[in-house]
C-alpha cells in the first residue's frame, strides 16, 4: 500500500514538472519570438528617423527619358533644414537650366504627422502656388518623380506588413509592404500599395515597387551610390535615383554630384519670399 502512494506521489511530482518544463518553454520560445526581429511598422519608423538629416545642399541633375529614349536635363539646387524639434524637414528646390524653367522654385514644409505644405514659384507669372496635399499624386516638374514620392510620408495613414527578407544587389534588405489606410490617402498619393526594400545596414529604401489604383505595377524606384552624410548620427543620402515608370516606358533620374551635411543651412531659404527672388 506504502509503495503504490510512492508511486502515486512520484507520478504526480513528474506530471508537475513536465507541465512546468513545458510553460518555461513557452515563455521562451515567445522570448525567442520576440527577439526575431523589428515588425513592419518599426522598420518604417527607423526608415522615416534615417531620413531626415540636420541639414544639407546639394546640387542635383534631373534627367527625363522618354519612351523613345530622348532624354532632357534640368539642374537644380536643393537646400533640407530640420525645424520644430525634427517634426518638419523644410526643403527647397531651385532651378538654374535650362533657360525655359530657370528660376522655378520649390518650397515643401514636410511635417510629421500632417498633410504637408508645398508651394511653387513660377518666374513667367511671377506668382507663388499652394498645391493642396491631395495633388501629391502630381508630377513633380515633368518627372516621374510626384510630390509624394519625394516626402516623407504620415505614418499613420498606412499599414505594414513584413514580406520576408531579401538581398538587392547583394545588400541584406527587409521587404515590407505599404498600404493606405483610406481610399482619401491612397487617392491624393495615387497608389493602392508600395512594397519598399530597405536596406538593415543603412535604414535606406533601396528599391520600391509602386501599385496604381487598379493594383497594377505602375512605377519603380532603384536607388544607389549612398553616401554617409551624418556619421553621428549614421544618416545616408542615394547619389543616385532612379523612377522607372512601367506602364508608359519614360524613367526619370536624379543625380547629387555633390552633396553636403549642413546644419546651419540658412532659415531664411525656406520661405515664400527667398523662392520669389529669381
């Protein structure tokens, strides 16, 4: 009779144990689990940090291909000065060729977590034009490129998902996928998604794929030759970018020759009056 309680005893001890093995276990593959890596939404957000320097000038070759393969070039000169504690990245976009746009200026007051402000001065009508954030879908001077394109976008206005990791030109790359939270987001930007490969190292989009809103392949994007611009802070900048519209076969590229970290860039090049000054 003693022996079979023993038994009993030793039998329940032994259940106790395997269940208590069994929840440790748990609770570390879930530990485990927890440490696999940044979710979608985290990456984005290192993404939008990673983009937004102190400030910079630059000088900037857009050229417009065509479908024929002619191409067309304008220079540009570009100014990014962070204001507001980082909340706004203010950009200016000035340029000098060829003659037919020389003096067109853009000014685009990029905010954190509202529709951003973007203003265009147009030496012919010697005028300023607010465009509305709903026109972010709009070419950004006759490239492939749209204002969208070239902001840094609300987080909030969009969901994530993890696709998987993958390398692009041997260069270890999340894949995330991007869509709007709305049809009002995915209207003014002109996009039903965006799959975004971004780089681990550099926190950089190094290549985008961009969705119209029949869920077609419109638009990619290839960026390269990244420069490390704040060592502090490890913030790079692509020399080189490139949109590929794959619909109509025209691709437009933007080239930095020369690009700088400049903090101290002046205030007053992000204002109404500095575009107006031809």
């Amino acid at each position: 009779m003693m022996s079979c309680r023993s038994s009993l005893r030793s039998s329940s001890l032994s259940f106790r144990a395997a269940v208590g093995l069994a929840a440790a276990a748990l609770v570390s593959a879930r530990a485990a689990g927890a440490d696999d890596g940044p979710s979608a939404r985290q990456i984005m957000e290192k993404v939008t940090v990673a983009r937004k320097l102190d400030g910079s000038e630059a000088v900037v070759k857009m050229t417009a291909i065509d479908e024929k393969g002619q191409s067309r070039q304008r220079d540009i000169t570009m100014a990014t000065k962070l204001f507001d504690g980082g909340a706004t990245e203010k950009r200016v976009y000035r340029f000098s060729s060829p003659p037919d746009v020389q003096g067109t200026s853009v000014l685009v007051f990029d905010y954190e977590a509202k529709p951003d402000d973007v203003w265009i001065y147009l030496p012919a009508l010697r005028k300023t034009r607010r465009i509305v954030s709903s026109q972010r879908s709009q070419s950004f001077m006759g490239s492939e490129f749209s204002y969208g394109d070239l902001n840094i976008p609300a987080l909030d206005d969009y969901q994530y998902k993890l696709a998987g990791d993958e390398a692009v030109s041997g260069e270890p790359c999340y894949v995330v996928d991007v869509t709007p939270r709305s049809k009002e987001v995915a209207d003014s930007e002109g996009y039903s998604k965006k799959t975004y490969w971004v780089s681990k190292e550099k926190l950089a989009v190094v290549r985008g794929l961009f969705y119209d809103k029949d869920g077609k392949l419109l638009k990619e994007l290839i960026a390269r030759d990244f420069k490390l611009l704040d060592a502090k802070k490890k913030r790079y900048r692509p020399v080189h970018m490139e949109m590929v519209n794959r619909q109509n076969g025209r691709r437009s590229l933007f080239d930095s020759p020369k690009i700088t970290f400049a903090p101290n860039t002046k205030d007053e090049y992000f204002t109404t009056a500095y575009l107006e000054r031809g």
